[in-house]
C-alpha cells in the first residue's frame, strides 16, 4: 500500500502543506532528516509531538542500499554502488577538490542512458528508467553521512550515469533540495548540470535554475565527425545545442563548461583544434561570454575501439588551441582504476568482480 511521498524529497513549504504543519516544524524536521538521518524517534523540545506524528503519517523514508563503497588507489576518489528499491543498481562518486576538507559528489540521473554516446559506459547499457527525485537526493544525502570529520560537501555535479535534462522535472526538484538551508544546502552557484545537448532542456534550466552552472560535452565540432561519437547529433545537431547554450548563457550571464574528451587518433588532431578554437570563438564573439574548456583524457571502457590520447598529442593540442587565441584546462578525472572516472560508471558487473581498487571503510 502506497505510504505517501519520500519524505527527503520535499522542501519545508511542501511538508507543511501535505501534513498540515506550521512552517517551523517543518523546516526541522527536514532538518533532522538530512542532518540527523531521518525522523527522531523521541520528540525533541523544538518540534510539536502533533507535527512529528502528522509528518510519519503523511509519508515515508525510503532509501537506496549501500552495496559497497570502493576508493581508488591512486587519488582520493570514492565509488559507491546503490540498489534501488526495485532491485536496479546505480553508481556514485565522491570526488575531492583542491581545497582540503571539501568534496563535490558526482551524482546519477537515470539508471543507464538512452543516449548511446561511443566513448560512455553507461550509453552501452541502454536505458532502464528515469531515478525518481528521492533517489537522486540519497545519493548525496548518503555519501555526505559518510564524510571524514571535519570534511563537507561542497557541490554535487550531474555527470553520473544517466543524460539529466531527459529526467529534468526530477533534477530540477532535486536542485530544490539540494540548496534549500534546512536540507543540503549546497550553493546552487556549485551544481553543475552536465548534458550532451537536449535544447528544450538548457532553455528550462536557464528559466528555472539560473543560478546551476551547465556543462556540455562535444565528442567532436566537426560536421559529420560528432554524430559518430554522439548519436544525439542527429536529432539536434550542434548548430542548435549552441544557440541554446547561447541562450543559456545571456539569460543567466554564466559561462557554460565545454568538455571535450581527447580519444586518440579521432579528435586530437590539429583539425579538430582548429575546428574546436573556430567555434569557441564564434560562440564567444556572438555571445560575448567566453565558455571554458576543458580537455578530457578517455578513460578506458571495455568493448570501445578507443584509445587514449597520448601526453603528446594532448600537449600539442592544448598549443594549437593557444595559438589560436584559445586557453583549455585538462580535466583531473579520478578513480580510474575503479572504473569512478568520467564515462566510466556503468553497472555491467558488480565492483567486486573488477579486481581493483580497495574496499573504503
């Protein structure tokens, strides 16, 4: 029998509204549900007895199994695995940042992706289904409970498994969360929305979430070479995920993030720098917001017929893009050797069949 909504899906307002609380006891106890892990069992002095049993019954607190948690022996980076209530399995992954003691979490939208891109694990998996807004929210809400003393988090980015502005209404709502004070309260300035080119969706995250910075993966600028490495290009091709961009841009006045991961031999020629400089400019002198750019080495998937571009020719790249007026950074993409890194996470086998990395404790 249905018990009502997930609870740690909810923003104060709405809780107070489908319990019939005041707005006080409803801000603490969501309160208590992200910061203490759930409802108190004994009624704390701050919260109405009446507002805590109204809240029990109007829904419920599910949550996503741990199935193991699996921190890489080269870096800092943490992987964990989820299993939804329905028996599916999702990834994660806590991701250091420069400053000490703060953590940005890589969280998943979908449960695989329809998307298909050739060099992303989790486009060979297909589509299963869409995460509900809950699910995405406990991913945070778990890998955050786990946090060194002393350590935060400091931003959540959707680049897990899954293409978010295909989820977008549950992304959205878990934005919402995410930044609300009583919940997560992340800096919605440090959310990062990843895509690989939905137009109608960058034009709704830049109404209803202006303040979500937005990232977009290329593959390759040249016509005919990016529909080869993202089969997406054939119903919106670049022309017109930029012009969204560009709109994205003039509306919230923020710099998107370009991505461009460097696979050997396809897209880290001097034509495909000259390509890629040709139309960061064009974007920026038409837009007049220069994109940053950064550079992705592949990571290894299985089953690709891929390969990583040697430090040669990513060096002599990043010089060509230079001389053409254009600066790149390249993109630190942990956790490799537990399958965490970018394009990487996919649920083919389970973490413990991979023969790498170390259990986290």
């Amino acid at each position: 029998m249905d018990r009502g909504p997930a609870l740690q899906a909810l923003l104060p307002a709405e809780l107070a509204a489908l319990a019939g609380i005041e707005l006080v006891d409803a801000r603490r106890l969501v309160s208590c549900i992200h910061n203490r892990g759930g409802l108190p069992a004994r009624c704390p002095p701050t919260i109405r007895r009446v507002a805590l049993d109204a809240v029990r019954r109007a829904g419920e607190l599910p949550t996503l199994e741990v199935i193991e948690r699996r921190a890489s022996e080269l870096d800092p980076f943490v992987k964990y695995a989820f299993r939804t209530p329905d028996g599916r399995e999702v990834e994660t992954v806590r991701i250091p940042l420069e400053k000490p003691g703060r953590f940005s979490i890589c969280v998943s939208s979908q449960i695989g992706c329809a998307l298909g891109c050739a060099f992303c694990a989790t486009g060979q998996m297909g589509l299963q289904r869409n995460l509900e807004t809950w699910e995405i929210v406990e991913q945070l809400r778990l890998v955050r409970a786990e946090l060194p003393e002393g350590t935060r988090a400091h931003g959540v980015v959707f680049q897990g498994m899954g293409e978010p502005l295909a989820n977008l209404e549950r992304v959205l709502a878990a934005i919402r969360v995410f930044s609300e004070p009583s919940a997560q309260s992340i800096d919605r300035r440090n959310i990062t929305v990843c895509t690989a080119g939905l137009p109608a969706g960058i034009l709704r995250l830049a109404r209803e979430a202006p303040d979500v910075r937005l990232g977009l993966s290329l593959g390759d600028v040249r016509e005919g070479r990016r529909e080869g490495l993202m089969p997406i290009e054939r119903a919106h091709p670049l022309s017109e995920v930029l012009d969204a961009v560009a709109e994205h841009a003039r509306t919230t006045r923020s710099a998107p993030m370009w991505a461009y991961t460097m696979l050997a031999g396809i897209n880290d020629d001097d034509d495909a720098a000259h390509a890629l400089a040709a139309t960061l400019r064009e974007f920026t002198d038409r837009v007049g917001v220069r994109p940053r750019l950064s550079l992705i080495p592949w990571n290894r998937v299985e089953g690709t017929p891929f390969e990583r571009s040697a430090d040669e020719a990513l060096a002599a790249f990043r010089v060509a893009l230079r001389e053409r007026g254009v600066g790149s950074i390249v993109r630190y993409s942990g956790g490799s050797d537990v399958d965490a890194a970018c394009g990487q996470l996919a649920r083919s086998q389970p973490l413990s069949q991979l023969g790498r990395g170390r259990l986290h404790q």
